[in-house]
C-alpha cells in the first residue's frame, strides 16, 4: 500500500461506516480499483482503520461512554454484542473468504437498496424515542440483526438500524444506539484481527511502513467521521433512508455491471 492508497481508504471509511450503505463493500470495491485488494496488509488495513471511525462516536458521545452511573447503558452495549462476537469467533473463515468477493458486495448493495427504499413505510409507528427506554433484550435483537453485516455490502450500520426501528426504536435513536454498537463490536473485531494477523505474521506489524499506515489511516478516518455522523444523524431525520437505497441500487448495478465485464475477477 502506498500513502496515496492510505489515505483513499481511510477517507472512504470514515465517509462510509455510519452511512447505511457498507463501508466493508466500499472498501472492497476502493482497493479492487486500486489494484491492491489481495495484499495481506490492506486486508489487515481495511479492519483496523475502523478503529478511527468508531473513535469519533466515543469523542462526540462521550457523556454517555464515561459516565459511570450509567452503568445499564453499558451492559446493554455487551448484550447487543454478544451475537456478533459469538457468529464470528464460529465462521470467521467464511467470513474472510466472503471479503474477498465483489459480486457478495454487489448482490448485497442492491438487495439492500430495494429494502432501504421502502423501509420508512415499514416502521412507522415508534414507541421509543430516547436510548434509556431501551432494553436489554432489545438490545440482544438488535446485536442479531447487526450480524447480517457479516455479509460484505450489507452494511453494519444499516442492519441495526434496521433492527432497531423493527424494535420499535425511532430513526434518531436507532441510528444513535447503532453508533454505540458499534464501538464494542469494531474493537472485538479489530482486536482479533491485530491478534490473528501477528500470529501470522508478525513482520507486517513491525514494519515501520504499516505502523505508520495505520496511525494516519486512523487519524483520517477519524475526521472525515466525526463529520459524516453529524451530517447522517440530521439527513436521517429530515428525510429518512429513501435516497440512501436509491444509491445502493445505483452502486450495485453499476458494480454488476462491472464484474460481467471482466472488470473484477
């Protein structure tokens, strides 16, 4: 990976991780562009930057992380976790091999589309509107959903979301509660995959390079989603997940397109 190839997929993951559109399946397509989908440290790369992204939900949420008399907010966190880390301590294998395939990711942007297009007339009757009525049992099934996300294109972010409002969750506090799951779940995975990735093969993180790769990749995906997170959570409300499937769909067929071209292999 180059500098230039950091910083594009640092950018796109920041951009991409808390929009309901696959950060995963955008990253995938990003680096098969680039030509360096098959190397082991953009892999290693495309997991570990997330760690960024979910560090600007701690920063602007950081009442809730660090007040220690919430303590049910926590243990609802690691309920709605627990799916997630079960599933992909079991199929992680397949999980990987599902990473490497752009036609998963394309199938997955456009079914997922059609669903996002519709999805504001399914859910239209919340009854919660703040994340303290939030249960733990609720939370577990909305960890449930979150693992649909384990399907490249799918979207992590788009799967709780949906879980939530299936819950009975608003689109603001769905979106909200989505963001908080996601911290414990990207760093459980992220841990693994650090871990898992020495294991294997432990020049690539002693390479000066790759370190230095992964702080500025981190940094950037950092800012770019402090800032897509404020513009997400005030487009969700005002005009909910119509244009966001629209743009799947789009993404999805061009990508189709794309591999039946030859483009992709």
């Amino acid at each position: 990976m180059s500098p230039l190839h950091t910083v594009i997929l640092a950018i796109v993951e920041g951009l991409t991780e808390f929009l309901p559109i696959s950060s995963t399946g955008h990253l995938i397509i990003a680096s098969s562009f680039m030509g360096i989908e098959k190397d082991e440290f953009t892999k290693l790369f495309e997991v570990a930057v997330q760690l960024g992204a979910i560090l600007a939900v701690v920063v602007l949420y950081w009442k809730k992380f660090f007040d220690r008399g919430r303590i049910r907010f926590y243990v609802k966190l690691l309920v709605g976790v627990i799916p997630a880390v079960v599933l992909g301590l079991l199929f992680s294998k397949k999980i990987d091999a599902l990473l490497e395939s752009p036609l998963t990711v394309a199938i997955s942007m456009l079914v997922g589309g059609i669903f996002l297009v519709f999805i504001d007339k399914l859910f239209t009757r919340p009854t919660i509107i703040d994340e303290s009525k939030i249960s733990a049992r609720r939370s577990f099934i909305i960890g449930i959903w979150q693992c649909l996300a384990m399907i490249p294109g799918v979207s992590r972010s788009a799967a709780s979301i949906v879980g939530g409002m299936q819950q009975k969750l608003n689109r603001k506090v769905a979106a909200e509660f989505s963001f908080f799951l996601a911290v414990p779940t990207m760093i459980a995975a992220t841990g693994y995959k650090l871990f898992k990735a020495y294991e294997q093969s432990p020049d690539m993180l002693r390479s000066h390079a790759n370190i230095y790769a992964l702080i500025v990749g981190n940094l950037i995906a950092f800012v770019v989603a402090m800032i897509a997170i404020r513009f997400f959570i005030g487009f969700l409300q005002r005009h909910g997940f119509r244009l966001f499937g629209m743009y799947r769909i789009v993404a999805g067929i061009l990508l189709l397109v794309l591999i039946w071209s030859g483009y992709f292999a």
